[in-house]
C-alpha cells in the first residue's frame, strides 16, 4: 500500500514539474540569436539570461509573439528574468542580439520555462478540486525548478567574479613588474648622473 501511494506520488510530481530548458550560447559580434516554443493562449512562460563572458557583458534581448508583436526588448543588458502569460496561441521567438559588438562574441546562459497550459491544469482540477496533495507537489515542484535556476545563476556569476578577479590580479602583478622596472632604470639613471657630476676631469 505504502509502494503505491509513493509511486502515485511521484508520478503526479514528475507530471507537474514544469518545462524548463537551460542552455549556453555563443552570440558572435553583429550576430543574432533566437530560440521558439509553440504554447496554448494563457500559457505562462519565463525567461532568465546571464551574460557570461564577453566584452562589457551586455546585449540586446527581445521576445515576440506569435502576430509579430514585442513582448519584451530590453538594450545591452547583462541579466534579467521577465515572465509573461501567452496572450495567444502559437510560436514564441526569444532573441539575443549582439549586433552593436564590433569584434567580441558574448557567452549567453539562460532558461526558458514554459508552464501547464490552462486546458491542462483545468482538466485536472476538475477530477479533485479540493486535493492539497497534488497542490503541495506542484508548490513543490515550482520551488524545485526555481531552487534549480537559482544555483544555475549563482553558478554563472562565480565564474564571471572568479575571471574579474584574476584579471585584475593579472594587471596588478603587470603593474608591479613595470613598476620595478621604472623603479632599477630611475636609479641607474642617478647613478649615473651622480657618478658623471663629481667625476674629475683631467685638462690635457
């Protein structure tokens, strides 16, 4: 009995966990990059992105609807998270434009969640409106997906701290060395000075 209850538990937790797609890219300079998802109308989707490596870290983002209309658009940006219900059915472009990069290519994570469409979550509220168990696994499920892009951003911002950090540690120890070098040359260059101002020169 107990076998079953579990098994019927996970079931209905694997079957409301939403949709969730990671990825990482590469946009190159005057590039576009856009991804789609068909959903029903009322559908709600998300969007997080972290720029990663690249230049100033920034670039365009927009999403579009299915009618040609802009949804979002936001100019060289480096992180964000914008979530929206689909206001019809169809497919959904999400694109990240780094066509004001001159040379540098950008490295792009983010996620695209996608979550039940409203015929879905009508169909089963309709056999048990009033089951807080299976209301409890989709919290449960929603604060999964959310814990699960959460390390994935802190994840992605270690790793842009770790690369600022032994960049500027790079320059420091640049910037030590030069100036040692300055440092020897200044005093060569004294001594020298001072050797030729107190030398005795003989009159032939």
């Amino acid at each position: 009995m107990f076998a079953y209850k579990f098994g019927v538990l996970l079931i209905s937790f694997v079957f409301f966990i939403q949709t969730s797609y990671g990825y990482f890219i590469t946009v190159d300079a005057h590039a576009e990059e856009c991804f789609y998802d068909k959903v029903e109308s009322g559908t709600k989707m998300g969007l997080m992105f972290e720029i990663s490596e690249g230049g100033f870290l920034d670039i365009d983002v927009k999403i579009i609807g299915p009618d040609g209309k802009i949804i979002y658009q936001g100019e060289r940006e480096t992180s964000g998270k914008y979530t929206f219900a689909a206001h019809m059915a169809g497919v959904y472009s999400y694109c990240f434009s780094n066509k004001m990069s001159t040379m540098t290519p950008k490295v792009v994570m983010f996620n695209m969640d996608v979550g039940e469409s409203p015929k879905e979550i009508d169909d089963t509220q309709g056999k048990d409106d009033h089951n807080k168990l299976q209301d409890m696994i989709k919290e449960l499920a929603t604060s999964l997906t959310g814990v699960k892009h959460e390390q994935e951003y802190m994840s992605v911002r270690d790793r842009i701290h770790r690369n600022i950090n032994e960049s500027t540690n790079s320059r420091v120890v640049m910037w030590s060395f030069f100036e040692a070098l300055v440092l020897v040359a200044m005093t060569m260059g004294q001594v020298y000075y001072l050797k030729r101002f107190f030398e005795v020169r003989r009159v032939v």
